[in-house]
C-alpha cells in the first residue's frame, strides 16, 4: 500500500519522530494509524530501555556568566 505525505505529516505531528521514520513505520503497518503508533511505542521502549543502563563517566559541566 502507498503511504500519502498527509498520512506521514500527521503521524509526525502526533509522535515528532523523522518522517523516514514514520514513513517506514506506516509502510510495514499498511498505512494503519492505530497500529503505527503503538509500534513506534513498543520500538521506543526497547530504545529508551536501552539508553538507561548507560552511565556518565566523563565530562566536565560548565558555566560562565559576564
């Protein structure tokens, strides 16, 4: 099924993902809205999951004020 640019701009605007992003994720759910969303769900979970088992070793904070 092809996947209009309005199906992909609403998407955007309701997740604020890249539109290459919603654009494949409405391509592998036939253009299915509903089920587009709750799959950038269950693919931002596995993301975020990921992402907090990291820890921050190095770096330094800063700040200047004139």
């Amino acid at each position: 099924m092809n996947v209009t640019a309005e199906q992909i701009k609403e998407l955007r605007q309701q997740t604020g993902l890249s539109m290459m992003n919603c654009k494949s994720t409405l391509t592998e759910t036939n253009g299915d809205m509903e089920k587009a969303i709750e799959l950038l769900r269950k693919k931002g979970e596995i993301k975020a999951a990921s992402r907090s088992d990291r820890t921050t070793g190095q770096g330094v904070v800063t700040s200047y004020i004139h």
